[in-house]
C-alpha cells in the first residue's frame, strides 16, 4: 500500500513539474507575430514588424480597471523616469500598453487615461485598442498578442475583466525576453535590472 502511495505522489509530482516545464518552455520560445497590427491612442496604425531596434515592455490593461491596472500604470511611470535618466527609454526600450477592452477603450478614452498618469507629449509610451466598428478582427488581433505570452483575459459579462497579472518584456523581434508581475507586486528595480541586462 505504501509502495502504490509512493508511486503515485512520484507520477503526480512529474505530471505537475512536466506541466511547469512545459509552460516554461512555451515562454522561452514566445514571439508575438511581426504582422499583428492595432490602433494607438491617436488613432494611428501601429505593426509590431515595423520597429526592430527597441525592447517593448508590455501591460495589458483596461480602463475601468479598480486596482491593479492603474497601479502597474503608475509603476511603469516611475520606472520609466528612471529609464530615462539613464538614457535608454526611448532609445533602447518602448512602452507598449494594450486594452484588453477595445470595444469601449476607444483611442479618446486612452489618450483620457494616459493623461491621468501625466504621460503626455509621449511617443515612447503607445497604447492600443482598434476600431469598434471592426471589433472581431480587433480582437482576432489582440489574442494573437495574448495567445503568444500566455497571457489570459476574460470578461464575465459586467465588463470587470479577468486577467492574468503579469506585464512583459520582449525583444527587437518581439521576442519573449520575461515576465514580471502586476499591481503592488510590480518590482521597478528588478524589471530596471533585466532591461538593462538585456542592453548591455
């Protein structure tokens, strides 16, 4: 009996690390697709083929968000400034913000949310939605980007949105590089080690 106990704790123990692994390996080998193609804040056509000379650091958001999205905005903020000061956002790095609700996030409501956080004059920072009238392809488009870094969302019916908590990190070819977690747990100085690693 204890043989047969033993035996089964072992082929759980390797379902579940086999699990890990696998989502491990899925991350390192992630890439959103050069071709996906969104909508910023002024309405503009953004590709994420078009600029291969910068790192994008990804958040995933939705306006009407109460907590978490709006704390990750903040913190990006901050490390954004201190990006700056070294000399590398804008240079070396982008900021890349995607709604998670392009239906009701239209590119004036973000240009609203963006200047609630003073990121203004700012074409370092984008944010993304699509155009209501073309809301299936928008988000067609905007799985391709979730499906490829794992990350999931999903919305109940009350427009609170479920979603993952992690924000992102790829490179000049859209690349997974890491993630790193949302809200409060969002680690300016960890993230600011990684992109900096990633530079030099």
């Amino acid at each position: 009996m204890k043989k047969i106990y033993l035996i089964c704790s072992l082929a759980v123990f390797l379902g579940i690390a086999g699990g890990i692994a696998f989502f491990l390996i899925r991350d390192a080998h992630a890439t959103i697709p050069s071709e996906v193609t969104l909508i910023n804040q002024n309405g503009d056509t953004y590709n994420f083929g078009k600029d291969k000379t910068k790192l994008k650091l990804i958040e995933f958001i939705y306006t009407h968000c109460p907590d978490i999205c709006p704390t990750t905005t903040q913190k990006m903020v901050e490390l954004k400034n201190k990006l700056a000061k070294k000399g590398v956002y804008g240079k070396d790095i982008e900021y890349v913000t995607i709604t998670i609700d392009p239906y009701r996030d239209t590119p004036e409501i973000l240009q609203e949310y963006r200047q609630g956080f003073g990121i203004n004059n700012d074409n370092d920072w984008v944010f993304l939605t699509g155009e209501k009238q073309n809301i299936k392809e928008v988000n067609k488009e905007l799985r391709k980007i979730t499906d490829a870094l794992q990350f999931q969302y999903k919305d109940p019916g009350d427009g609170q949105f479920i979603h993952s908590t992690f924000t992102y990190l790829v490179d000049e070819n859209n690349k997974y590089i890491a993630k790193f977690p949302m809200g409060e747990e969002f680690d300016k100085q960890k993230v600011y080690d990684k992109i900096i690693d990633k530079i030099d």
